[in-house]
C-alpha cells in the first residue's frame, strides 16, 4: 500500500492543490492527513472539504483545530496565531466545528500512528525536533512508523534494535528505505506553512511493502496565498513568512 501524507495544511489552498496534483502522479491507495488542517489561512472551509470529504484523509487532530472549536485555550498562542482562531472561527460552517471536534488526538491504524506532536503527550502538543523529543515517543510507538507535525520542520528518525543513537535524516526533501526491524518516527513538514527556510510545500510518501519513505517538496504560487490572507484582514505577518519559509 502506497500512503500519501499531508502535514499541516493551514488553510492554504494554494499549496494544498499543488501538492495533490503531485502526489495523484504518485498511486497513493490511502491519505492521511497530521492535524492543523485549518489556522493561519485563508480557506479553512475549502481545506476541510478537500482533506475531509474528497480525499478522504485519517486525520488527527492539530493545536489550532482543536483551539477553533474550544478544546484548547487560545491563551497558549502566540496573538498572530490567535487572531488567525478568533478569524477562522468566524467563517467556518456548522459542519467543520461537528467535523473538528470529533477528530481523535491520536490515530492507530494497522499500518502506522498519527499524532500531531508527539506520542508521550499528545494532548500538550510538543515539538519533536531532536532526537530526545523523538526517542520519547518513540517509546510509546506500537506501529513500526509514525507520522507527525506540528514543528514544520521535515525529518527523519530511525530506532534499530540495540543501536543506542537514533538516527536522523533532515533537510529540505529527507528520505530512506528502513529495515524491517527498526522503528521510525516522521516529522513530515507543512503543506501550508514550511518553517525550515524552504518556503516550497512539503508532502510525504510511504511504500509499506518497500518501507521506503520520502518527503518532497513543490512550489506554489505564494503571492496569490498572500494576496487572499491581507484581503481576509489576517495579520500581514502570516503572508510575510510564506515567501520565507519560516
Ligand atoms: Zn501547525
């Protein structure tokens, strides 16, 4: 089976569109999509509607889906990311608050978990982002892989048995064919908002039967997100930073 998986999507249409196109080029039998489908962007309902009903994605649920609908304090945010709730709250349909309410913190399927920050507390929405973050909830993964988000940054971690050091595989576009004994963790980076100074979109691809597993990257068209975000009144900053990558 062939997964495609988006990372956060952030409302972003522009690159979201993008990044299907490439992976339906690619057999993909099963998406899943990490969490984050909606804040700081301005379509969170054409976002729910294609991750949700035409993709048909498992997803868990992200930081800034579950502060929209009041399961998180929007206090633990930073005020751009606060404004962009209160915003998002404002134009999604009854339908998304039903359908990002009964997203679950953490999905285990046969073949893989998901988890927008991290297995060891999913409900606090930490960051993996070394390799101590990753050993972590690496000790509470029961599937050979997982699939996370969150920090926007991509990476690859790899636990062998009685191999003390994890392994890590970073940059722009990391990917690896794995043993069949060894347990690994995937940071998978962000459709909608990359925070690694790479501002192309990044999406993912896991081969179960190969155990190959590679994370991609595709530009977008920038400047129309941008164009969208300062017509909807969301803070000029989170048009800014896309033309960045941070
Ligand atoms: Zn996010």
């Amino acid at each position: 089976m062939r997964i495609g998986i988006l990372g956060d999507v952030h409302a972003n249409m522009e690159a979201l569109t993008q990044v299907v196109e490439a992976m339906r080029t690619e057999s993909i039998d099963h998406w899943v999509q990490v969490g984050d489908i909606v804040g700081y962007g301005p379509e969170p309902c054409e976002a729910m509607d294609l991750v949700l009903q035409e993709l048909q994605c498992t997803v868990c649920v992200g930081n800034h889906d579950a502060a929209v609908v009041g399961l998180l304090d929007p206090e633990y945010f930073n005020s751009y990311a606060r404004q962009a709730i209160e915003w998002t709250r404002a134009h999604l349909r009854p339908q998304d608050f039903a359908s990002l309410k009964q997203l679950p913190l953490v999905v285990e399927h046969a073949d893989y978990t998901l988890v927008h920050g991290t297995l060891h507390m999913p409900e606090l929405f930490g960051y993996v982002l070394t390799q101590v973050e990753a050993r972590e909830s690496l000790r509470q993964q029961r599937t050979r892989i997982s699939f996370v988000g969150h920090s926007h940054v991509p990476a690859i971690y790899i636990e062998r048995p009685g191999v003390n050091e994890l392994e890590m595989i970073s940059g722009a576009e990391p990917q690896t064919t794995f043993p069949e004994d060894a347990s690994v963790l995937v940071n998978v980076g962000s459709v909608g908002q990359p925070r690694d100074e790479d501002p192309r979109a990044a999406y993912c691809i896991y081969d179960t039967q190969t155990r190959a597993v590679a994370i991609k990257r595709i530009s977008y068209d920038i400047a129309a997100v941008q164009d969208k975000i300062r017509k909807a009144g969301l803070p000029d900053m989170l048009a800014d930073r896309l033309a960045l990558g941070v």
